[in-house]
C-alpha cells in the first residue's frame, strides 16, 4: 500500500500531475464527443441531399480484377 501512496504522490508533485492529466482526459473525451456529433450530422446532410437528388447517388469503382480489360494497340 505504501508503494501506491508513493506513486499518486509522484516524490510530492502529484498535486500537479493528476489534475494535468485529468484535464488532457476531458480535452481528448470532449473533441471526440465534437467529431462524432459532427459526423452524424454530416451523414445527415449527406441522405438529405441525395433524396432531393436520386439519380445522383454515389457510385462506387469497380475492383480492378472487375474492370474490362485495356485494348492493346498493334
């Protein structure tokens, strides 16, 4: 138990480390939670603007093995 007290101590600059890495915790937790909401909002706009426009859905490429083969020149 004594070793543990003395790690969260830190040899008595614990009261500096922990809330730092507590803050970097909340900052990376808080621009994860912005990029998934701002993901999902996308995606949103994205169905919304290809129901106006169906014939204009995203087409994917064929796999090259798929493709018609080039005509070669004599």
């Amino acid at each position: 138990m004594d070793a543990l007290t003395s790690f969260v101590a830190m040899g008595g600059y614990g009261d500096f480390v922990w809330p730092a890495y507590g803050l970097a915790v909340l900052a990376m937790a808080a621009v994860l939670i912005a990029s998934l909401r701002a993901v999902r909002m996308r995606e949103a706009e994205l169905e919304q603007l290809q129901k106006m426009r169906p014939g204009r859905a995203r087409r994917r490429k064929a796999a090259p093995e798929t493709q018609a083969p080039e005509k070669q020149a004599s």
